[in-house]
C-alpha cells in the first residue's frame, strides 16, 4: 500500500467512526473530512468544493432539510402512528412492509 492510499482508507476509518459514534452533526463530520483531505493534500484545494454546485448535491441536502423539518414538526410520528399497529412485532410489521413492496415490483 502507498501512503496515499494508507491516509485515505485512515480518513476513511476516522469518518465512519465519527458517524456511527454519533456524537458530531454528520455534515461538520464530512466537512471536516473534507478540509483535512485537502490539508494533507490528498484533495486539490482548487476542485475541492466543485462537489457542492452538482445537482444531484442539491436534492440529497433539501430531501435532508425537508426530512428533518417533517421530523421535527411531528409528522412523521403521525403517519407512524397510523400505519404501525400496536400489537404486532417490529419483524411481522417490516415483512408486511416488504411484502407490499415486492408485489408492487414491475416485472
């Protein structure tokens, strides 16, 4: 392995901890990320925020920002309460989920 390669799979493992840690927001994870591989210079520092003006950027961050808004404003409580019935088990529900799911699958 080249030290590139060692420094990018080590950035790789610092991320997904801090991630799954759960401890800092996920997009002060990434941006952190993202400084520290332009410091080390595994990112040219002239490419490194081309990522932030594509489209699909974009979508992934309102679906992001509508996802939490629905969250924070009860929302999806509401339409989890009315779909999950109280007395059946997590396992039946998500079969059923995914029974539905795969029969609504084009052929």
């Amino acid at each position: 392995m080249t030290e590139d390669q060692i420094i990018l799979f080590t950035r790789f493992a610092l991320v997904f901890g801090a991630l799954i840690w759960g401890r800092w927001r996920c997009d002060l994870v990434a941006f952190t990320a993202l400084l520290a591989g332009v410091v080390l210079g595994g990112v040219p520092a002239k490419s490194a925020f081309e990522g932030f003006g594509h489209p699909a950027t974009l979508v992934a961050a309102l679906v992001l920002v509508v996802s939490a808004g629905l969250t924070r404003a009860g929302v999806v409580m509401l339409i989890t309460r009315r779909f999950v019935a109280a007395g059946r088990f997590l396992g039946s529900h998500i079969a059923s989920w995914a029974r539905s799911a795969a029969s609504s699958r084009p052929s």
